[in-house]
C-alpha cells in the first residue's frame, strides 16, 4: 500500500490480469469517458496491457495507482515527475522536484462522494513528505468543472489555460493548469 486514511487507500498498480481488467472496464465506460477522453474512444485489453503494463512493471517515468474505497477498487491515479516538455509547456521552476497527477473515479456509482478528494490529499500529502516534491500540476479540461472543484478544494490553484492541449473525441480542447506548492498546501 503506497498511502491510505480512513477508508480511502492508495496502492501500485499491478502487472496482472484484474488490475488490467479494471482499467479496461473504467476506460470503456461511457460516463465516465465523458470527462477524460470522448466517448468515440474504446480500448482494447491488449491496448491497456501495452500502455500501463510497462508503467506497472516500473518501467516508465509514470507511476500508477489504483484508488480504494473501504478495499474495494473505484479509481486510477497517477503522478510522475514533470518531464522536460511540461516544465516548459507549464512555466514550471527547472530547479526543483515538480509531478504531475491525473486521477478519475472509474466506478460512477461513487461520484460526488467526496472519495476523488480524500485520494487527491493522500497523494499530494504523500508526494510532499516522502518524495521531497515542491510543487504538484494538474491540468484538467476546462469543460471538466467537477474535478476544477475537487481540485480547489485541496488548494490547488488556477496558473493558465492550455490551449488546445488535449484531444477530446478526435478535437483539440483547451486545458486549466492548476498548482499547488508544499508551502500553500501545508498552511491551507
């Protein structure tokens, strides 16, 4: 288990055949691809093996995470430290230990429970004081006003839009870059 509070856990992802059977279920699911890729989108098992089997196995700069709900998987996260292209893209600091998180609730059903933000201040909390990071970077859509909130509400605030910085259903969609440092989430 990398963190967990509560009920709300945080663990690796696994090179194995449920925890791709999960990703396969979350990514195909057409409510929840409304808000992270279009619904035009579909993946193959053999697509989600050879995308995140190598990020499972170590063996990528990104690492992933399967959020829990009272043991039970509801969620996928993931943080990396920023790359050269986002720290410039972000007019992120070249000086310091800066990561990127995404996340999505897979399982619907748990939406506007509040379990997206108790995992989002685990990871940051966990990126802050284990990893040493100084600053953390999320860049949902603009159109994405749920996660915005969820964001907000751990302190993360808005930096700049990213035009044109993600396709959405085969169209370029405008991004929020949203940071937060480890100075303005400790005193938040």
């Amino acid at each position: 288990m990398l963190v967990s509070e509560g009920h709300v856990s945080i663990i690796r992802l696994q090179n194995n055949d449920d925890d791709f059977s999960l990703l396969f279920k979350w990514l195909n699911d057409k409510k929840l691809l409304n808000f992270i890729e279009g619904t035009s989108t579909t993946y193959t098992r053999s697509q989600i093996v050879e995308k995140y089997g190598p990020r499972a196995r170590g063996e990528h700069y990104v690492t992933p995470c399967i959020i829990k709900n009272n043991n039970v998987a509801i969620g996928y996260l993931q943080f990396y430290q920023l790359q050269e292209v986002e720290i410039q893209e972000y007019g992120a600091k070249t000086d310091q230990l800066q990561y990127g998180i995404d996340l999505f609730i897979g399982e619907t059903d748990c939406w506007g429970q509040g379990m997206g933000t108790t995992a989002l201040e685990l990871i940051i909390n966990y990126l802050f004081t284990e990893q040493g990071a100084t600053d953390l970077f999320v860049d949902p859509q603009t159109s994405n006003t749920r996660a915005i909130r969820s964001y907000e509400k751990c302190g993360f605030k808005k930096v700049k839009i990213l035009h044109e910085h993600e396709i959405f259903d085969g169209v370029y969609k405008d991004n929020q870059l949203m940071r937060v440092s480890r100075d303005e989430f400790f005193t938040y």
